[in-house]
C-alpha cells in the first residue's frame, strides 16, 4: 500500500497516464457508483440517478481519453524508433530532405505572400504599385490599422477623451439630420 501511494504521488508529476494513476482513478469512480448507489436505495431520490450518469460519463471520458493519450504516444515511439532505424541504414540518397535547393514548397510560398500582403497593407503588389506610382503611400500594416475615435467631453461629462461605447438615439437622429 505504502508503494502504490509513493508511485500514485510521482505519477501526479509524470506526464501523461500512468497506470497507477489510472488504477487510482478508476478505483475513485467505481467508489462514487457505489456511493451513489447507495444514497439511491436509501432515499428513492432521482437525483442520485442523474449524479450516477453524470459520473459515468466522465469515468468512461477519462478512460477513453487516456487510451486515446497512449494510442498517439505509442505511434510516435514507433515513428521516432523508424527514423532511428532508417538514419542507422544511410538512407539519404537522392531526393532526402536536403536535396530542395532552388526549389520552394507551399509553405514558403504562403510566408512570402503574407508578407507581401503585410507590406503593401493587404493590397495586391501589382496594386500596390499603381498606387505608388501615382504619387500616394502604401500605408503599411502598423499603420492600417483603424482607430477608434475618442470623444473629447461631448456628451460623456467626464471631458477624458474617453471613447463611449453606448450610442444614443439623439446621436443617431444627428447623423439621419447629416444626410
């Protein structure tokens, strides 16, 4: 008993289920059922049933998600122990990993374009310079971002400059007046 509590501490630390945590869980779930079964037969309650599915259903979540947990670390194990026995074997002949030179994958296309978009502040290159060329500047993603006006007094009270997130009717009957 003394080494399943020192190991159930240590696997509290350990990444990922351990088995004596899943043994810790299961035991506590198995007891709640049976405690709910209990307070069931005494009181005839519905409630204790309700609590019962309840506790069910995260039992068989928590159980399902370890698997699940074990399931990916098992795949990757395998994965990482293939790549090991594939780089003992010297396969990297022709067409391995550092054989792109010159050559530019999907990704990098995109990271191109993005910054791309980010320096012409989302326009189009081509866009961008018929805008440069006629004189005006290409604002840039720092600068292209819309900012809120901020009230100076009017109509707040305070006179902070503190924008008001609230509209009023009489705000809109002076833009409908504007028109």
């Amino acid at each position: 008993m003394a080494t399943f509590l020192t190991d159930l501490w240590e696997s509290v630390f350990t990444p990922g289920p351990t088995s004596t945590l899943l043994v810790a869980t299961n035991v506590s779930f198995g007891s709640l059922q049976l405690l709910l079964l209990g307070l069931l037969l005494a009181t005839y309650s519905i409630h204790f049933i309700i609590l019962s599915v309840l506790c069910g259903g995260l039992w068989w979540s928590i159980n399902w998600f370890a698997s699940e947990v074990s399931a990916v670390r098992r795949e990757e194990e395998e994965k990482e122990r293939l790549a090991k026995l594939d780089g003992k074997r010297g396969v990297g002949g022709e067409g391995s990993e550092g054989d792109d030179e010159g050559e530019t994958t999907e990704v990098e296309d995109e990271v191109s374009r993005s910054i791309a978009d980010l320096r012409t502040g989302g326009m189009t290159v081509s866009a961008a310079e018929e805008v440069r060329s006629s004189g005006l500047e290409v604002p840039t993603a720092a600068d292209a971002r819309q900012r809120m006006p901020t009230r100076s007094g009017s109509g707040s009270g305070n006179g902070d400059g503190v924008r008001s997130e609230i509209s009023t009717d009489s705000e809109w009957e002076k833009v409908d007046g504007e028109r």
